[in-house]
C-alpha cells in the first residue's frame, strides 16, 4: 500500500488535527492509499491470505449465513487483505491479524456513516461552521472523499472493534471510529479515523506523572 498525497484532505485534516472542545478534544484524520503492493506489503498480503485460507480449511461451520462466508470469494478475501493493510499502516505500532480484523469489520453505507457523523461530530461540525466558509463539515468531507475516491463506486466499512483490539482506545480516547471508502476500479482505499480525547483524563495522566517524576526527585536526594 502506497500513501497517496490529495490536497483535498489538507484543509480537513488541519482543521481535525486538534480540535479543543473544552473539556475533550477531537481528533480526525483522511489518508489515501493506493492498492499497490510494496514490498513488504507484498510478504503481509501472501500472509494474511495464507491465514484466512488455513482458517477455512479448519472451519466446519456449513451456515449460509455465516459470516465466513464472505471469505469464500476470493475478491472478498482481496478486500478484507486490503483493509488490514491499511490498518497496519494506519497504526504502525499496532498488529493485525486478518481473523481477528474480519470480526470487527462491517459494510456501512453513506447514510450509516452519515448517521455516526452527525451525532458524534455534532460539536466539531459547529466548530467548522463558525470558522470556516463554504458549506458544513459533513459536505466538505463527502466532495474531498468524491473527489479523490468517487463515493458513488465505493464500498464502505467501518472497522469497530473491541478494547482489546482497539488501538484508539490504548492511546486514551473515549470513542473513536474507523472508517474505509474502497473503490476497486481505481485500486484505492481512503481511510477516515475521528476520536475523541478526555482532557480531563488527560490532565489527570499529566498530574500523576509529575508527582510520579517529583517523588522519584525526593528518593534520589535521600540517603539510604
């Protein structure tokens, strides 16, 4: 997977840098990558795919409606390596199994994705619209990501996983979302994270640590 550029994102992406509410802070991200594999992508990819086929050939569940059933196309199981390699680069520290993805990812539509939008960005999208011009923020996000993905070709999913499996989570967010727009035609994946930040939590985390750092001052002036 190869990060692509788009200044389309730039303007959102600075906007949702840091965006300090008061008591919490909200952080959001756009990036564009293409499906093109590097080299180390090209290693991930055979694993992951060796993964999901070793997972199936153990799996007796015969169910129509179950949900490994999606891995039984092999355009499915394209999509799904796609997505945990955008993970992975998404959050470098962070390591994705393809099983374990495949249970937290689920296929949205827009107005699903939408739906989210409005209710956990309410605060940020009034935000925008007192500082900036040219429509809301939900608007803005629809024609950079049609611009550089055409919404109307695209599958959506969001990836919504547990705390055990939530990167977001370990860095200190109350919430957090991840969302994928993947066009196969174009052989491109947009990936849409927003979260939120307690700064009340986080002033917490600070004032542990000093008194931490200042207690261990203490000790180390001590005679023992």
């Amino acid at each position: 997977m190869k990060f692509l550029e788009y200044t389309p994102f730039d303007r959102l992406n600075d906007f949702l840098s840091h965006l300090n509410l008061g008591e919490r802070t909200i952080k959001g991200c756009l990036e564009a990558y293409s499906c093109k594999h590097t080299g180390i992508d090209k290693k991930l990819s055979l694993s992951l795919e060796n993964e999901i086929l070793d997972y199936l050939g153990k799996s007796s569940d015969a169910d129509s409606s179950s949900p490994d059933e999606f891995l039984l196309s092999r355009s499915s199981r394209k999509t799904l390596i796609y997505l945990v390699l955008t993970l992975n680069h998404v959050y470098p520290d962070y390591d994705f199994s393809a099983m374990q993805a495949h249970q937290f990812f689920t296929e949205e539509s827009w107005d699903s994705f939408k739906q989210i939008f409005d209710a956990y960005m309410l605060e940020a999208s009034k935000e925008w619209v007192e500082n900036n011009e040219g429509g809301s923020l939900l608007d803005m996000t629809y024609k950079a990501l049609d611009e550089v993905v055409k919404l109307a070709e695209c599958e959506i999913y969001s990836y919504n996983p547990n705390s055990d499996a939530d990167p977001s989570i370990e860095r200190g967010a109350t919430w957090s979302f991840n969302f994928f727009f993947y066009n196969r035609k174009l052989k491109r994946v947009v990936s849409f994270r927003f979260w939120c930040l307690s700064n009340l939590m986080a002033e917490g985390f600070h004032l542990d640590g000093r008194a931490y750092e200042e207690d261990e001052d203490i000790f180390d002036n001590m005679d023992i």
